[in-house]
C-alpha cells in the first residue's frame, strides 16, 4: 500500500489535508473491494456485507475503547448482521483487532472520519444495490441515516486550519483504518466465475 503523503500546508483545513493524504489509499480500497464482492448476486452483495462486518467491528471496539463520546461513529455492525440474516447469510467472525496504539493528537478524529465519511459511498451505493436486486435486496447498513448525520456534525470539527500534531496524527490514523479495510478485502476468497465462463 502507497504511504501517506504529508501534504498538510499552514493554510490548509483538516478535511482538505486528509483526503489529500489518503488519495491514494482511498482508491485502492475501492477497487480491493469492487473485486473481493463481485456485485453481480444476491451473493456477492452477502460477501460484501459480511466483508463490511468483518472490518468495521474491531475498529467500533478500538473507537468505543479509546475515542471520546462524541466521536463514537454510530454503530453499524448490527445493521449489517441484520441484512446478511435477510440474504440468508451468517454473520462473518471479525477480522483481526485494529492495532493502532492512539497517542498524537487527532488520531481518533481521523480513524472516525473514515467510517463516517464511508456514508457518503455508501448513498452511491444503495443506489446500485436498488438497480442490481431490482428493490429486493435488503439495506439497511446502506439506506441508515445515523452516519451520515454523524458525519454532517463531525464536518464542522475538520473543515478548520489544522496544526500540524492534530494534522499528522488524524492522518496516521486515517491510513490505519484504509490498511485494515484493504487486509480485510484483500484476504478474502476470489469471487467465483460465472457458471459457464471460460477458463
């Protein structure tokens, strides 16, 4: 995985410094998991719930463990266990526990502001969902307003002048959280082919 780039400059506010620094990371997630999942099937639609579920539940324990109260992104693990019962999938055990030891300032605001800014990916995606299962499909963890209100009142704590503690340790954070999604997508069994696909 690309390092992060400290790119933050004095004049720059934290969301502007954050998703500079993750750019890159942010898009091989999003090709990691658009190949882990498939998104053909009501199956591949399971594999990507159950990899959701598989990340996200040691990082809401490290966040409910370390962070403070206001930012605790909503949790979201059962939203999606909820879904996976509905597509008649089990829920999947949880990847290896988040080790990021929290120490510089800013690092549980940037671990937040990935899961929350997921949100936004995921309005986008509950769009492809309702097109792909014809509206059968269920979504809750996608359609769930929770996060994206959280993310709305975590916007007025980043769109600020960052000093560079706060700067360089949301950052640090940030690229933790984007590496243990991408081990977790990346470890997951290939997509089978499609019956009758040539070899």
């Amino acid at each position: 995985m690309a390092p992060v780039k400290d790119t933050a400059e004095a004049s720059s506010d934290l969301r502007s410094h954050l998703r500079a620094a993750t750019m890159a990371a942010h898009d091989l997630l999003d090709a990691a998991m658009q190949a882990a999942s498939g998104w053909q099937t009501r199956d591949d639609y399971a594999r990507f719930l159950a990899l959701q579920h598989a990340a996200r539940a040691p990082l809401e324990d490290w966040l409910a463990a370390h962070a403070p109260a206001d930012l605790h992104p909503p949790r979201q693990t059962a939203l999606i266990a909820q879904d996976l019962a509905a597509l008649g999938h089990p829920v999947p055990p949880p990847a290896a526990a988040f080790a990021l030891a929290p120490g510089a300032r800013g690092d549980m605001l940037g671990a937040a502001w990935v899961l929350a800014g997921s949100a936004l990916g995921n309005r986008a995606i509950a769009r492809q969902v309702q097109r792909i299962g014809g509206g059968d499909w269920p979504a809750t963890f996608l359609d769930h307003g929770a996060m994206l209100a959280f993310w709305q009142g975590l916007r007025e704590r980043i769109e600020h002048r960052a000093d560079a503690s706060e700067a360089q340790g949301a950052a640090r954070a940030a690229a933790a959280v984007f590496a243990h999604f991408l081990a977790v997508a990346e470890h997951a069994p290939p997509v089978p082919a499609p019956a009758g696909a040539a070899l």
